[in-house]
C-alpha cells in the first residue's frame, strides 16, 4: 500500500510587518533577499531567500509582538557566523550575540519590528 503525502515542503514563511515599504526596503538591502513578488493591495511581497522556501512579508495593522521564548521564526544557513554577524553589524543591523555548541554556531537577526531571524552555521 502507497502512503499518501499531503504535503510537499515549506513554501515560503510569512512575516508580519508594520510597514511593508519600510520592510521591503530593509530584507532588500541589509539582508540582500530579492522582491519576486508584490501585491500592493495585499500589502505582501514574497522575497527570494536563494533556496525553494521564500519569505512573504506581510503588513498588519496589529501590534508585533518580539517574545524569542515563544515566536516561530526562520533559520538561514550561514557558513561564516562570525563573518555574517559582524557583517550585518557594519551596516546598522540588531543582532544578538553568538552562541556556540559542539555542533553549531548561531545568532538572532532582528528586523525594524523586531521580528526574529536566525543564521546559523552548522561545524563540519
């Protein structure tokens, strides 16, 4: 018998923002992420992430709220964490510090509503 498969992978992540002009502008140029699409209507544009899942950022009316103890968030790989965190600080952006295990290496990316990314280094 033949399991059936409902789903077939994460097409893209949605993150909720206050103002997708603002929003847009920041994935662009701080994280280098390309707009593939943009609904003004919706007030949504899906960013390419350089790999089959992308990022739709979303804007609400409602407040955000930052809890990293409970918030889902997407993880981008990184094969330098300490070049890409230092990197990212250069230019203005809000990151946490590094945390460090035997196998990995990571830190938090915080967008302008505080929205929670990770980039992570897996030791090979």
């Amino acid at each position: 018998m033949t399991e059936k498969k409902f789903l077939q992978g994460i097409d893209t992540v949605i993150i909720r923002v206050s103002d997708i002009n603002l929003s847009k502008k920041w994935y662009s140029e701080k994280l280098g992420l390309t707009p593939i699409w943009d609904d003004s209507n919706l007030k949504l544009v899906v960013m390419d992430t350089g790999s089959p899942t992308s990022l739709t950022l979303w804007q609400t009316e409602e407040k955000i709220h930052r809890n990293k103890n409970t918030a889902s968030y997407p993880i981008f790989r990184t094969l330098d964490a300490k070049a890409s965190r230092n990197g990212l600080l250069n230019i203005g952006v809000d990151v946490s510090e590094i945390i460090e295990d035997e196998v990995v290496k990571f830190f938090q990316i915080y967008d302008p509503d505080g929205n929670i990314l990770e980039a992570c280094e897996v030791h090979q």
